[in-house]
C-alpha cells in the first residue's frame, strides 16, 4: 500500500500563490505559497495505515 499522498494545499487553496493585499483589499502582487512551495500539494508522508 502506498502510504505517500498528495493533498490540496491548505493555504493557497491548490493554486500554488497567494496574492498579498493591502489594507484596502487591493491585490498588491503575486507570490509563490510558501507552504508548497508553489506546486499546490503538500505531500503527506507517514499516514496512518
């Protein structure tokens, strides 16, 4: 059984950026998640079997 998976990044919502506003809501500019680091998956290793 394959105990690696691939899961939707938490913080970008899968998009691999997130976009920093400023206090009005205007989107500033774009980054890479650094979650992800821009790939859109956090990959979770050592699940439970």
């Amino acid at each position: 059984m394959n105990t690696q998976k691939d899961k939707p990044c938490h913080h970008c919502d899968g998009k691999g950026y997130i976009q920093i506003r400023d206090c009005s809501g205007e989107i500033q500019r774009e980054e890479n998640c650094s979650f992800c680091n821009g790939t859109g998956k956090i990959e979770s290793k050592n699940l439970p079997k």
